[in-house]
C-alpha cells in the first residue's frame, strides 16, 4: 500500500466478522478465520474492501471497529446469506484445514441393549394391552442403560471408540466442528424422533396381532437414536484433556449438551409415565409422544471464541489417558 493504516486493528475486525458467521450458520467461515491470519497487509485491505467494511476508520486510526459484530449477532445469517462473504482467490488459502468431527453414535450398537427381566415377564404373562407395557418398560430400561454412558469408564463404548482420535489438531477446529455437530445432530434426532412417533402405535398394534415382541424392542431401541448422537458428542468432549484458559469455554459447550441429554430423557420419562398412567385409566390408545427438544444457544460460546482465535489456533487437542 502506499498509505499507512491500522493492520491489527484491521486483522481483529476480519477475524471477529468470519468468526462470528462461523457460529452463526456459517462453519465454513472457519476456514476464512484461518485465511486472515495468514494474509498480508495488502490482502487484509483488499479483503475488507470487498466486504464492504468503512476503511477510512483504519487510515484514520480511530479506536472502533469498522463492522458492529453485536449487529451481525443479532441478525439471521439463515435469511440473509449474503451477509458472509467467503475469501477467494488469496495466495496463501489453497491449503484446505477440515473441521469435521464425527458423533461417535456409532460407538452403541443395537446388541448393546439387553433386555430387562420385566420385559421378559411381560411376554410371558401377555397381560391386557401387553404391547404398550412392553414399550414402556423398554424406554425405562434402554434410557437407564445409556445414562450409564455418561461416565468415561474403559468399557464404555464412547471411550473405546473415540480413543486418542484427533489428537494434535487445533482446539479452534474442534469447537467450530462441535457447533456444527450439535446442529446436525439435531436435525438428526428431530427427524428420527417424527419417524419413530408416526409408526409408534400402528407397529405396537401389529406386534400384538402378529405376536412378534421382536417389533417393539426394534422400535424402542430406534427411539434411542437421539441420546446415543449427543452421548457421543458428550463423551467426545469429556475425554479431551482442557487447558485451564478454556474451561470456560467447555464449560458452554457441556451444558448445551447436557441441556439436550436431559431433554431426551425427559422424553422418555414422560412417554413411560403418561402411557403407563393412561393404561391404568383404561384407555386403549392410540397415545401420543413427543420429543421437543429446546435447541442450543452459541451466543456466550461464540463471543469467548472470537476473542481467543489465535491462542485456539496454536492450542492443541490433548486426549485424557
């Protein structure tokens, strides 16, 4: 350039702008992020003219920012994708860093569940409306089962599965990468959920007709896809080894997923309890269930991150032995 300006000040507003879309819809920014730190003064300038940033603030030295990022938090990146603008065609971005981390939720197979002695008397006996018991008494053991998966023990599955896996990759690759997982995730166990509760009564009914118990274990077991992806998503959080500047931030991030575990117990809880409830009133069905589940906020994570980029980046992913 053959002016001077304000390069940090510059630098810290660029990464603050793909820092922020990376946790708000936008996890490819994350790779933006990882441009800028690389970029030379003259790329920085160009960059920022192209997302529309005011730059005589930076020729002006003036102590404020060109782009007010608590605007951009407020503001759906989901309605208005143009908001992100990607870094293109800059020397130093050919390299292509993946942020991708895998769920785990693969870790619990279908064997893992063992059916409960309850269960297995409710088969045998094949008292009034056997099937809606059996389902209930399903729930109520299956969920048991996996809670005990909280625990990072050496015969849990999560811990034999995740292992020393990502080991030495940047912390800031795996938050990003965790936002990401928590949205799919999600998505995942919603879409799971509607599946399962459409075919709920319709498949405990022809279990009953056809006399095949096999049919409710299937589904109750299908019920508990939700809990094994943030299990997983847990699991992989409690076996990396924090630095103690980051506590905080995995502190934000253990209560999301511990927010979304209790949701899905909760809704075990309840199916168990109104369908049981319902059953000693009587009633013959069909019953409804539901699973709601209250989402996550990325707001607190998101601003302790972007003030953190750099020492991220050079934080490694240490596994606890």
């Amino acid at each position: 350039m053959d002016f001077g300006f304000d390069g940090d000040l510059l630098r810290h507003d660029l990464l603050d702008y793909y820092g922020t879309a990376a946790f708000n819809g936008f996890p490819v920014a994350m790779m933006d992020v990882f441009a800028v730190e690389r970029m030379s003064d003259d790329e920085l300038w160009s960059q920022a003219q192209r997302n529309g940033f005011q730059m005589d603030k930076y020729t002006s030295y003036q102590p404020v920012s060109s782009l007010d990022i608590q605007s951009i938090l407020n503001y759906s990146y989901a309605s208005s994708p143009a908001l992100y603008v990607p870094v293109s065609n800059c020397r130093n971005t050919s390299k292509k860093e993946d942020i991708t981390f895998p769920t785990y939720e693969t870790a619990v197979p279908d064997s893992f569940f063992q059916m409960s002695p309850e269960s297995r008397e409710i088969i045998s006996v094949r008292p009034n409306q056997w099937g809606y018991k059996l389902f209930v008494q399903e729930l109520k053991t299956y969920a048991y089962q996996l809670s005990k998966l909280k625990k990072q023990t050496s015969d849990n599955p999560y811990v034999k599965k995740i292992g020393h896996a990502s080991e030495g990759r940047p912390l800031l690759y795996y938050i990003v990468g965790f936002s990401e997982n928590l949205e799919k995730g999600i998505k995942s166990a919603e879409k799971a959920a509607s599946r399962d509760t459409a075919e709920f009564n319709s498949t405990v009914k022809k279990a009953e007709k056809k006399k095949k118990p096999e049919l409710i274990t299937d589904l109750s077991i299908r019920f508990m896809e939700p809990y094994r992806v943030f299990l997983g998503i847990y699991n992989d959080i409690e076996l990396i080894d924090v630095p103690t500047a980051y506590k905080q931030v995995f502190s934000e991030m253990r209560k999301i997923v511990k927010s979304l575990l209790a949701d899905c117990e909760m809704f075990y809880y309840d199916a168990n309890s109104e369908i049981t409830k319902a059953i000693d009133r009587g009633e013959q069905g069909p019953f409804a269930v539901r699973l709601q589940l209250h989402g996550f906020y990325t707001k607190k994570l998101s601003d302790i991150v972007n003030s953190n980029i750099s020492d991220l980046l050079q934080s490694k992913i240490v596994r606890k032995l």
